[in-house]
C-alpha cells in the first residue's frame, strides 16, 4: 500500500473514515515523504531504540517510526482518530496508540512501560503549534531519559530554539533549550507540505540532548527565575529587571554583584550567554539576593 504521507492516501483515509480537521488541536498533516525521511534520519532510529511521536494525525509520521524504531509509541489527543491510526497502522505490531493530552500523560510511565529496555529513546513529532512551547518545556524539566527530540515546529519558534545572544530571536526558550540540548536546524519546510496547509512556514529542528547541562549551576530552579526576571521586559536593562527581581531596596548590593561578574548593569538579558546567566544566578545566590 501508499505511504500515508501523500495527499492521495492522506485524502482517502479522511474520506473513508468521514474526517473533518479541528484547527484548535493544531491539525496540519505530513503529506510530503521526503520531509518524513529527513525527520526520520534525523532521529537516527534502529531497532533497538524508541520512539515517541506526539499527535500521530492518521499516521503518517507513525507509519515511518514503526518502519525505522522497535518500539513506538504515540500519544493522541483527538478521540475521532484512534479508530483511524489503529485501522491504518494494523500492519505494525510494535505501535501503542494512546489516547491522551500529552500534557497530562505521566512520560515516566510510559517510560518503564513501553521503553524499558531499548538503546535509546527519541521524541519525533510534527507538533500542534498552540502547545509547542509547553510541551518542549516538559520534555526537557522532566528529565526524562531521552536521547533527542526532532520536531517540526513554527519557523519563528524553531529561530527562537537555535538563537544565540545578542538578537532579537534570543531569549528564555533559547536558554531553556541550549541549557539541556544542543540545537540544530534540520529545514525549512513550506506550508504546501501539509494537509490543509497552515498560514506560517515550518522547521524541523533536532535537540539532541547533552550528557550534561551546558553549564554548571548549584540550584536549577534558581538559574531559571533569574533568567526569567533579565527577560521581564525585554527593553529594560539587567539592572531595572533585576532589581524587580531582588527588591529596590538592594539595588546597591545587586549593582555590586554585577560588578563582581564583570557585567555592565547597563546591558539587556538578550546579550547574556548561558555561562554570564549562570555567573550571575550563583553571584546573586552567595549574596542573599
Ligand atoms: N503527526 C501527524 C502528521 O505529521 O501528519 C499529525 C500532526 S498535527 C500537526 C498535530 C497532531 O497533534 C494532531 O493529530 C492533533 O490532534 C494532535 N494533538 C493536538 N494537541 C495534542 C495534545 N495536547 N496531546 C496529544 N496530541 C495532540
């Protein structure tokens, strides 16, 4: 049979199973295979490994992971789609289809469940646009034991992912991503690629997870609030933002922790390498601040 993602079979099967897209669930499907095989490639999968797909569609991308990956798992939200994946994906035997929110799946779980084992999980997705951000941001605090995570994304969101400081693009998504992955633009993907085809272009990007954070920090938690509070408002410089964030009444003894990381008060957040953040969080840390 067709590969599912072309726009001949893509249609026939929402025409047999009588199909309508929800816009809000962020339903564009994958109907270009040559954009599948470089996400697939990307993923560097084999049979030893996993995969976890998030929003399967009607299975394009899964298809491709059960082909490549020995365990695949795929977590969609839309009830109307699981009669769907399970009829087309009938002929894998190595495909768990969940029916959930992934932002309410316990990952870890589904970890031990259906990973445990394997050489190495990969997180492969075309991902609903509305909830990128969220669901980047939970792969990466969960510390789940994941290997890489190749996403199609918003072009914008992918610009933002890779960004280095400095310019515009660059901000608390980048530092949240480069902390604990190393980013790689894989291509641009225009709009004619999916079904319907969606108002903005894509990018699918590769995050492969570092063995260790980019920089080394004593309390996590605390090295995000600070890089939270140097971005408060974008325009305004490190000293304004951070004296929101310590409390006017200490400005003096932030100025002279900032003199003491060797950074200008007179600089913004977006100028800040990782490695200045993490200066600064442990600076503010040792004064009380
Ligand atoms: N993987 C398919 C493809 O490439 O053709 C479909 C990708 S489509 C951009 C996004 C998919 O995510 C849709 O099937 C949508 O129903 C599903 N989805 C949206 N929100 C979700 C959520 N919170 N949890 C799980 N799946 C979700």
């Amino acid at each position: 049979m067709a590969d599912i993602a072309t726009p001949t079979r893509t249609k026939d099967i929402i025409r047999k199973h009588g199909f309508t897209f929800k816009k809000s669930l962020g339903q564009n499907f994958l109907i270009d295979k040559n954009i599948l095989d470089k996400i697939v490639e990307a993923a560097g999968l084999s049979a030893s490994k996993g995969a976890l797909e998030i929003g399967p569609g009607v299975g394009a991308l899964t298809e491709r992971l059960a082909q490549e990956a020995g365990r695949v798992a795929a977590i969609e939200i839309d009830n109307r789609l699981i009669p769907i994946l399970k009829d087309v994906l009938a002929p894998y035997d190595n495909v768990a289809v969940v029916h959930a929110d992934v932002l309410k799946t316990d990952l870890r779980l589904l970890w031990q469940e259906r990973f445990a084992g394997t050489d190495g999980v990969s997180v492969v997705a075309n991902l609903p646009y509305y909830v990128t951000t969220p669901i980047i941001m939970r792969l990466l605090e969960e510390h789940l034991p994941l290997e890489n995570i190749v996403v199609m994304v918003q072009k914008e969101v992918a610009e933002r992912m890779a960004a280095k400081p400095g310019g515009k693009d660059y901000g608390t998504l980048s530092i949240a991503v480069q902390y604990y992955c190393e980013p790689e633009l894989v291509c641009i993907v225009p709009s004619g690629a999916f079904m319907p085809a969606p108002n903005v272009d894509s990018a699918v990007i590769k995050l492969a997870r570092r063995p260790a954070p980019a920089v080394s920090v004593t309390d996590e938690e605390r090295y995000f609030r600070v890089v939270h509070a140097a971005f408060a408002q974008r325009r305004k410089t490190l000293n304004n933002n951070l004296a929101a964030f310590v409390g006017k009444e200490r400005k003096g003894e932030l100025g002279a922790v900032l003199e003491g990381c060797g950074i200008d008060p007179a600089r913004r957040g977006e100028t800040l390498s990782l490695q200045e953040f993490a200066l600064l969080a442990e600076g503010l840390a040792k004064a009380e601040l």
